[in-house]
C-alpha cells in the first residue's frame, strides 16, 4: 500500500507539472549492477535465471542523467518481469546505438513470462491500466509503475516501447541519450562548475554525520580540501548534540540513513536552533522522491552516494563561491 501511495503521489506530481530534473553524474553500470544484486535472490528463489549486459566499459558508462529517474524505471520493469515470470529466465542491461551524431544507451528488460496481447501493449503505459492477461497478479497493483516510467523517460529525452507475444513473454525497451560526464564538467543549478586545476581554500568547519566508517573515511578525504576543522558523528543523536555544542559550523554532510535517529529527523532537530549551517543530505542510491523529503526537513540540496568527489566540491561551491583561490 505504501508503493501505492508514492507512485500516486509520484504521478500526481508529474501530471501537475512539479516533478523536478536533479541531473547530475551516474555510472549507469554500477546502476544495472545495484539492481541486479537486489533482485537476484528473489529471482532465484522462484528458480529462474538472473542475468545482465553492460554495454560499456565502466568508465565509458558515466554519462549526466537523473539517476534517481534511472533507478526508478530499471526497478519498475524488472519488478514487472517478476511478477509476470514463473519459469525460464530474466535478462536486462543496455547497448550503445550511434546514428550519425546522436547516440543513445538502450535498454531492455526481457522476461519469458505471461506475455502481453498485442492490443493491449500501449494502453499499458497509461496510468491506472494493466495489461488484460488473465491473470490474477495484475490486479496486485495500481498501474502506475509503467505510466511514471514512461513520463520519466520522456523527461529524460528518451522513448519506451514494448515487444511481446502472449504465453511466451516480453521485452520492454528504453532509450536514454548518451551524454557522457567526460564530455563536459560536473554542473549543477546556477551553472556552478568544477575545474580539477581550482584551488579551494579550506576555510569550513564541517559536521561530517556518517554512521558506516569506510564511507566516512572516503568522504573525509575529500572534505579535508576545503574544511579547516572536522567533527563526526556516528548517529543522529550526536550529531545534533554536536552542531549544538558549536554554533558557528559552516557544513554538514548528513548520511539519513543512521542509528537512533535518521538524516531526517536530525536535520529538522537542528533547524529549530540553526538556520544558517548549511545541511547537504547524502543518501545511498536514492530512489524518487528522497530529494523531495530531504528539502522539506530543512536540507539545502542533496547528494546521492556513492559520492562523486567533483560533484561534491561543485556543490560546497555552490554554497561557498568564498572558497574560491
């Protein structure tokens, strides 16, 4: 039923014209390869092969895209290809196509499952319609799923289009258009940019609140370029204690996932005594909707892990245009 709600309220703001774009950086074969491990043993617990294609190298596949858009429609059709699928196997990944000057990453998600009669294959993209396949599992749903992945895909310059027989499965399709990361530098809103040759003065006192210590080591690297004085917090709980305890903190880089109290509820307990420090949220893999929830506890922008290190030096210059040397 929660599903259900988020995709009403998903929906409801893309037909409303709210729905926002957060392009930044993704390496879409870490993106394939994070899906695939999260389904697999649901795949092989009803005794069916899992399997994937990458189309790129890994340092080919970074291209700019919203990623949380990304993950939302790879994750929509596969759970489709489950739920419809018995037997046989699960396929998905993507291959590059180049046309003259125009490239795009193609996807594709086949399963060997119920099928889709042919009248039927775009009605399905509308919302609140599922495909009449006689079978009882459509009515699991709300028909949601296929109607937002087919408005993020279009908000994201591409297209979606099925392919299927019933009684012997389907392949959905989706392109995405290839502009790769290395084409141009990391930009973010208010075309603030990063050049590896900027220096950047470390002037911030920062929070970092992290509670998985390899992440914190990483992120802590990364801060030392511009942060004169460094605090952790390994919960919640203390890093509110913490930004308490030192008013004048510039940062906090806020994991929302941590023990005793999440990055959420941190943030809004800090807002009631702290209006300036500056809150980034950082979430793993955010999904739609995660930046919405991070704006409204009173987070200034939000940043997806694992953590870019030109992205996040684009985003404290966003905020700190100062630091600039």
């Amino acid at each position: 039923m929660l599903n259900i709600i988020n995709d009403i309220v998903d929906i409801s703001k893309i037909e409303s014209g709210q729905m926002t774009m957060n392009m930044t950086e993704s390496n879409i074969n870490d993106q394939i390869e994070y899906v695939y491990t999260f389904f697999k043993p649901e795949v092989e617990q009803k005794g069916m092969h899992f399997s994937f294609k990458n189309g790129l190298l890994s340092k080919e596949s970074v291209i700019r895209t919203d990623r949380e858009k990304v993950f939302a429609i790879l994750i929509n059709l596969v759970k489709n290809a489950i739920k419809y699928s018995d037997a046989g196997a699960i396929e998905f990944g993507y291959v590059l196509n180049s046309s003259g000057e125009t490239s795009m990453l193609e996807f594709f998600v086949k399963d060997q499952g119920v099928g889709i009669p042919i009248n039927r294959q775009k009605a399905i993209f509308e919302r609140f319609v599922q495909a009449d396949t006689g079978d009882k599992r459509a009515y699991q749903g709300a028909g949601l799923g296929l109607a937002i992945s087919k408005n993020y895909v279009e908000m994201l310059g591409g297209t979606i289009w099925v392919i299927s027989e019933p009684a012997k499965g389907s392949t959905f399709y989706f392109t995405l258009p290839y502009h790769t990361a290395l084409q141009d530098k990391t930009e973010l809103k208010g075309n603030t940019k990063v050049n590896k040759s900027e220096n950047i003065s470390n002037d911030l006192k920062t929070l970092i609140a992290e509670d998985d210590p390899f992440s914190e080591r990483l992120i802590s690297i990364t801060a030392r370029k511009f942060s004169k004085q460094i605090w952790n917090a390994g919960t919640g709980t203390e890093a509110v204690d913490i930004c308490r305890n030192n008013p004048d903190l510039d940062l906090i880089l806020m994991d929302i996932q941590m023990p005793e109290m999440n990055g959420y509820e941190a943030t809004m307990r800090i807002r009631e005594f702290n209006s300036e420090v500056i809150i980034i949220a950082q979430t793993a893999y955010g999904l739609s909707g995660d930046r919405e929830k991070a704006i409204e506890a009173g987070c200034n922008d939000y940043i997806s892990k694992p953590i870019d290190k030109d992205e996040l030096l684009a985003l404290i210059l966003k905020y700190f245009k100062n630091l600039l040397i």
